[in-house]
C-alpha cells in the first residue's frame, strides 16, 4: 500500500501543477485579450472615418478621412505610396492641417468651420508621380483660405524629388525658369486686370523656395500659385502651365524629350506626307475648348503622334484661353466655329461678321494668332454666308453623331460604318464618352495605316 501510495503521490502533484499552470494560462489569456481587445477598439474609434483605395496609377492609394463633425466637419484626401518615407512626410502635411483646424475651431465655440483637402495626380512617363492638395480651410466670419501643396515622388527610387533635381541644381535654369513664368503670367488674359506687379516680381523671384509647388504630366510643367499671393481674389489660385519641349534645355535628363525622336518624328512626317500612296484622315473637335475633355483629347492625340483640327467657339476661348494654346501649342489646327453656335444663314449680314470677328479676337488674345480655317455652326451656311467669311469654309465627310449617343462604345463603329480616305471625321471635345472612345478610333485607324492630318493639310488631296 505504502509503495502505491508513493507511486501516486507524483502523479497527483503533477495533475495539479497541470491545473495551476492551465489556469494561469486562462486567466492571462483573458486579461491580455482584455487588454488588445481595448487596443483595437480605441484604435477603431480614431479611425472609423479613415478608408484606403486603390487609384488608377499602379503603388498608388488614396486615403479618404471624412468626419462629419458639426463645428469641425472635415474632408481629406492623400496618397499612399509604398515608400513610407515619402508616406511619412505626406502625413506630416495632412496631420499639421487637421490640427491647426481643429486647435483654430476648439476657441471659437459658437462658430462651425470647414476643411477639405483635395487630391489631383499626374504621372510623367509612369515613373514619376505629382500630387497636388488642395487645401480650402474655413474657420468662420470671413476666414476662408485655399492654398496649394505639392508633393513629387519618383516611384522606382521611392524619394521625394523637388525643383532642383528638375533643374539639375542650376541657378542659371533656375533663372531662365523664373523668366518663362513670369512672362507667362503677365500674358495671361484671365490675369490682365489682376494681377499685383510688386508681389508678382517678389513670387516670381529665381528663387527654389518660390517654385516648390509643381506638377509634372507627361508634357508640361504646372506651377501653382495661391489665393491673393501674385494676384487679386478674382483670379482665384493661378496657375503657368509651360510644355516641357519649350523648357527642355533646362531639365535634367530624366525629364527631357530625346532630340533623336523629336528629329525621328518630323522626318518620318515628312517622308509620309510626300508618298501619294498614304491614308490620310483629319479628326475634328467642334464646340470646345473644355477644361478637362480638351486635355484628355489632347493627351490621347498625343499618345499616337496624332495632328487634329479644333473648331473652338469665342465665348469657350475667353474663359479657358490656356486650353486654347495648349491645343496650338501641341501642334493642332485651330478652327473659328463662331462666338455663340447661332444658325448663320438665318442671321444678317453683319450679325455673321460679328460672330466671325469677336471670335478672332478672343482666339488672338489667346493664342496670338488667327484661326486658319471656319466652319458654320450645324453645317449651316450658303453662298452668302461663306462670302462674310475671309477664311476657307470646312465642313466634314463623317459625322460621328457623337451628341447624340454620348456612347464611348459607339464612336469607333460610326467612323467605321463611313470610312473613306481623305475623309473628314466631325466629333466634340464638350463630351466625355468622346474623349473615352478616341484611344479606340486611333488605335484602329493608325492600325489600318491612316495618318492623322489637319483639314488645312487633307483640303489639297480632296
Ligand atoms: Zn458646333
């Protein structure tokens, strides 16, 4: 008995160093679940209104922070890259903004306020990414604020990159860029009356503090200037937009359009354009120019090494007069398509004119020179008419319809249905499904060999 007993005895303590051991294990496993169960939920309530998406742009996210706050409502977006340092110095920005909002509001008790912080992106050759916020700040009675902050981010280095990489950290470039801006602005016509010259020559000063807020897209370079620094409200935050093939002697590199493929480009033009054996059709944009549509138009032109006819309207080119020479300035035609799209054989003779002549003047202001070619409002026009106009009339061979289906999907089938050579194909740059389905019709028509030419150039084969 006495053996037995003293066989179990270690049996029993080790039964119960078992039951203390898994005890204990429980009761930490409660306390310590307890407590990361505490974690999260403090952790959740900061940052319930806080999502992340993915954006069109390939590493690129988009956080949303939304809080509908009644004194302190507030709307943020901001990129996420995955670089964490550049994530870091973003969050810095935003973390910055948000608490000076929210520190401004918690002394004025009685008043509501407002902060919004949009996000816009442009990517340059699908490496190097701009990030424009847009910060508009209301903290009652009349202090409203709207200022611009820019971040430049190379994705294959993961690094910020600011002006002086640009520049490849040349005062001299610094200089000649200083010049072009300010130049840009005094030619501005939205700026005419706005403009402050002391503060504009301060702003504009060759110094890298001044140009730290850019963006590049795949052509040009955009400068952002804020509310009131080089010009009165009315013009609001003014912009310079220069194409980079004008400022290509001062980039770095990285940044510059090979001389070969410019020389490449123009000497295949013109072998092409003197072969009788070539495909010839002339795209048209009537109606424009548009702020948005316009540019994507543009840049999808630009993808093929695509020239193309604009038919803008006066009273469009008065207010978007930058859209204008962008279009010039990226090689296109422009067209007078009249001021205000009135039926032109239904109105007398110096009516006509005036449609005629304000929309020369606006297109001069704009662009310093004349449209090359007119063509009347719905196709409208007659003997009497064509003779009120000085310059050739042009009308088209295909008509999209693109107005009336506003169907992405629709406009490469109604070139198709009436392709011919020499043709020329009537679209708008006003609507968005035109913009979107261009890339198809270009990609199939330069697929069955045609060139893309300006109506000035397709009228000596026709
Ligand atoms: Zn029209």
């Amino acid at each position: 008995m006495t053996q037995v007993r003293r066989k179990r005895r270690p049996l029993i303590d080790l039964v119960l160093i078992g039951i203390i051991v898994s005890l204990t294990t429980v009761i930490l496993f409660i306390v310590l679940s307890k407590d990361t169960f505490k974690f999260q939920k403090t952790n959740a309530e900061s940052t319930k209104n806080i999502s992340t998406e993915s954006s069109t742009f390939p590493g690129i996210r988009i956080v949303t922070d939304v809080a509908n706050d009644k004194q302190t409502p507030l709307a943020i977006h901001y990129p996420q890259t995955e670089s964490s340092a550049f994530n870091e110095e973003v969050l810095q920005y935003i973390n910055t903004s948000k608490e000076n909002y929210l520190n401004t509001m918690k002394k004025k008790k009685n008043e509501n306020g407002e902060l919004n912080i949009s996000l816009e992106t442009y990517s340059h050759r699908k490496q190097y990414y701009s990030f424009i916020l847009t910060k508009s700040e209301y903290t009652g009675g009349a202090n409203h604020n709207v200022s611009t902050k820019t971040f430049f981010f190379n994705s294959k280095s993961g690094k910020q990159v600011d002006m002086r990489t640009l520049l490849q950290n040349d005062e001299n470039n610094l200089t000649t860029l200083a010049a072009h801006v300010r130049s840009e602005l005094k030619q501005n016509p939205k700026l005419k009356d706005t403009l402050l010259e002391e503060q504009l020559l301060k702003s504009t000063e060759p110094k890298w503090a001044n140009f730290e807020r850019f963006a590049l897209t795949d052509d040009s370079l955009i400068l952002y200037f804020d509310e009131y620094e080089i010009a009165s409200g009315a013009a609001g935050s003014p912009t310079v937009e220069l194409s980079l093939s004008f400022i290509n002697p001062i980039l770095a590199a990285d940044f510059q359009i090979a001389m070969e493929e410019m020389g490449n480009t123009i000497v295949t033009e013109q072998k092409k354009a003197n072969d009788p054996n070539t495909k010839r059709i002339a795209l048209t944009f009537d109606d424009g120019p548009h702020p948005t549509v316009t540019e994507q138009v543009l840049n999808t032109l630009q993808k093929y090494n695509a020239k193309a006819t604009f038919f803008m309207l006066g009273n469009r080119v008065q207010y978007y007069p930058n859209i204008a020479k962008d279009v010039l300035t990226r090689g296109h035609e422009i067209g007078n398509h009249s001021w205000s799209h009135p039926v032109l054989t239904k109105l007398p003779n110096e009516q006509i004119v005036k449609e005629y002549s304000t929309t020369a003047n606006a297109l001069k202001n704009a662009i310093g020179q004349d449209a090359t070619v007119f063509r009347p409002p719905y196709g409208a026009t007659n003997k009497l008419v064509n003779a009120q106009i000085p310059i050739p009339v042009v009308m088209w061979s295909i008509d999209t319809m693109d107005w009336k289906y506003r169907n992405a999907q629709q406009l490469l089938p109604h070139i198709q249905n009436s392709l011919h050579n020499n043709a020329i194909v009537l679209m708008h740059d006003i609507h968005q499904s035109t913009a979107d389905g261009l890339d198809a019709v270009l990609s199939y028509l330069q697929g069955q060999g045609y060139e893309f030419v300006t109506v000035s150039e397709i009228m000596q084969y026709r």
